[in-house]
C-alpha cells in the first residue's frame, strides 16, 4: 500500500500572536465540538480516494493550538482515520503545543493515544521579546515546559525559534539557543521572522512604530543560530530546520519530498493524485459544508510531468542532503546532469552548487540566495 502523511489543523488559540496568520480563532467549547464531528465527516469523505489504498505513517496535529482541545477528541480524530486508513504502527505522531498549555495530565494523555514527538513554540527565551511579539508565556514557563515533557517520556521534541525579531540581537539568538539546547531537545526550527500582511506586527512596522533589522544583521542571526546548533551535533538538514542524526521530522520531510499527504480541518493543505489544493480557512464555512456532506476544496495546482520536475527540483534544494540524481532519473525517466548540463556547470563555477557523488547541493553561499539558484531551473 502506498504511504500517506496526514496533517490535522486546529484553529483554536488563546490569543493571537502579534506576528501569526496561521488560520485561528479564540477556542470556545461549541466550537469544538462542532470542529470535531466535521473533521470526523471529512475523513469519512476520503472514502473513495484513499480508503484501503493508503497506509498513514506520519501524522502532524498543527494549529492553532492543538494542545487547547480534549486530548479525548484527538483521540476520537485518530480513531476515525484508523478505521478509514490504517495507522502504521510506527507512524510518526507529531503535535505542535504552546508551553503555557502544556501540563502534566495532558502530557500523560497525549502519551497514551501514541503521539510521540512534540514541537513546542518557545519562540525565544528572552521575556522582553515574548512580551512584544504578543506571546503567552514567558521563557521560565517555556523551559519547563520542555522538563515536563521529557519527564513524561518524549524523547523527540522539537523547539520553535524566531530571529529577525525587531529589538532581538545576535547575543539574543545565542542565549536562546543554548539555553534551548541545553533542555536537551533533539530539533530545532529556526524561523526567519516574517511580517505578514494583516498582522498587527506589519502595521506597526508600517507605521513606524517598530524596526525591523536590517539585512545584515538578520543574515548574522541565522549564522549565529547555525553555528550554536552545529557545535553541540544539532545538524541542519534544511534552510530553517535542525536536528539530531536520525531526529529529522519524517513529517516535514514529505513536504520537501513531494510525496502524498492529506489536510484535515479548516485552512488545511493537502496534495494528493498530483493536485495541490487546500480546504478554505474559515471554520464556519468549513463545519456548514461538513453537515452539507460537501467539502469545497481551493485547487492551487494541478502538475503536469514538468510541473512535477522543477517543483522536485526547487524542494529536495531545500534539503542539505540536495537531489540525487539516480532518485531523480527512477522518479521522472530523465538524466538529471544531461538536463541541465549548463545551470550545473554555471552553479557550480559560482560555487553556488555542490556536487557531490550522486548528489546534487546547494553550498552555504547557495543557501543564503537560494531563490537565485532555483530560478535557474525554472
Ligand atoms: C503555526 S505555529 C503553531 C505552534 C503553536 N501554536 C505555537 O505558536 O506555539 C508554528 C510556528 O510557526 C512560526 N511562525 C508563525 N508565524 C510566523 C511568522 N510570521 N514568521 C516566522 N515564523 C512564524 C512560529 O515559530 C510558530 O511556533
Ligand atoms: S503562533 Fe501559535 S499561538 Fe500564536 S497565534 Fe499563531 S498559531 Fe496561535
């Protein structure tokens, strides 16, 4: 049976970060019950496209907030996608939690139904700079948060961190990710800050009220972070994500190597039988169509061969490991260095790309403008 990733988002958050426009709204009871009894309706409607042909062997509850709703109803989630799609029994079962709604008996519980990795949005162990990015918690809470979790018995857990952050300093990026490290997490997402549009952070950038660094300073950030994590064996394996050999998030992996996987729940991504489409991001509208038996999906994308190729190309890029080309010519029936003699030959003279055996790479320099260098592929 084919392998299938299954993404499950939960709209719900305590409070909205200045910064996020991730789809959530403020969690209230009602809505989560009606949340579950439509995601449980939108399993059911994979029936046809996915019941018997796909066996599951990652699952990722992201949000929103995850760890907000009855872990019993996370529970009632993945009872309804085994029965509809068996769950590898050793899948990889992540969820995304905040640390201040992070606590023992939920830890306990989210243990029992199978989640087995955990990633934590601590964002940064400076409180000034919690405090003005609009976060819950402060870095004392984050810390222990992690403690708990490990006592709990997760050994995969994954940090959240955020550079680029307007008042945030180099020394800043090194403190937070020692101190990060030293709680003994086995990953690290390292996330350039972006300000997106209709967050109050962009409208406060647009009205003069905060700075944001400037390029220089947010390249020295990254470098910083990079650095801190490579010296005590945290690798990168792709431009914000770091882990521990064998660590990696099999989640994430399969966005980066175009491989199949479901979106469940408002706003949630999904790509399946080459199409790229998306459920819409309003949990109204989401449960209205649910009771309807109808579940509108937003196609971004339907890829045709080439379309497949240049989109393979521009992910497994991503990815330090870079494409290998023997991977390349199985998937597609095309001999990648014959292809595109001309982009390697000028990558590689601008020490943009690295070849290595069969595997193609971006270098360091690369890296840091790899827009660039995938646009060449295009
Ligand atoms: C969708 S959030 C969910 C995690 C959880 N709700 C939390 O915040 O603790 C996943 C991560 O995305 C990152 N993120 C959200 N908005 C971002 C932005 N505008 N720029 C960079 N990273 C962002 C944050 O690091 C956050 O932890
Ligand atoms: S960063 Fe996390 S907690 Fe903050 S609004 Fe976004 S999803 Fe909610």
């Amino acid at each position: 049976m084919k392998k299938l990733g299954i993404y499950i988002h939960i709209p719900f958050c305590r409070q909205k970060c200045n910064y996020c426009d991730f789809y959530s709204i403020k969690w209230n009871a009602e809505s989560e019950k009606k949340y579950v009894e439509s995601v449980i309706n939108e399993i059911k409607s994979y029936k046809y496209e996915a019941g018997g042909k796909y066996v599951a062997d990652t699952i990722y509850f992201g949000g929103g907030t995850p760890t907000i709703i009855n872990p019993g109803n996370l529970k009632v989630i993945l009872d309804n996608l085994n029965e509809l799609i068996e769950i590898d029994k050793n899948a990889e079962i992540s969820m995304e939690a905040n640390p201040n709604t992070l606590t023992a008996d939920k830890l306990k519980a989210y243990k029992e139904i199978g989640i087995n990795r955990l990633s934590i949005g601590v964002q940064s162990l400076n409180d000034e700079i919690l405090k003005k990015i609009g976060r819950i918690h402060n870095s004392k809470e984050a810390v222990e948060a992690i403690g708990r979790a490990g006592e709990s018995g997760f050994e995969n857990i994954n940090a959240d961190v955020m550079f680029n952050i307007p008042g945030q300093t180099v020394k800043d990026i090194e403190d937070t990710v020692s101190e990060i490290i030293e709680t003994g997490v086995k990953h690290i997402s390292f996330y350039v800050l972006k300000l997106e549009k209709g967050t109050p952070m962009f409208t406060m950038e647009k009205n003069d009220k905060i700075a944001m660094p400037d390029e220089e300073t947010e390249r020295e950030m990254y470098y910083a972070g990079r650095n801190v994590m490579e010296k005590n064996n945290i690798f990168q394996y792709e431009i914000s994500n770091f882990a521990e050999k064998s660590h990696e998030c099999r989640h994430n992996l399969k966005y980066w190597n175009q491989e199949e996987y479901i979106g469940l729940g408002p706003s949630a991504h999904s790509f399946l039988n080459n199409i790229r489409y998306s459920n819409p991001g309003d949990l109204n509208l989401y449960c209205k169509n649910a009771d309807a038996g109808k579940f509108d999906r937003i196609i971004h994308e339907e890829l045709d061969e080439e379309d497949l190729i240049t989109e393979y190309i521009m992910l497994r890029l991503r990815l330090t490991e870079g494409l290998n080309t023997g991977d390349f010519e199985e998937k597609f029936k095309l001999n990648f260095n014959e292809r595109y003699k001309s982009q390697i030959n000028y990558l590689v003279n601008n020490k943009l790309l690295a070849y290595d055996k069969d595997f193609i790479r971006l270098t360091k320099k690369g890296m840091d403008i790899s827009n660039y260098v995938i646009e060449e592929f295009m």
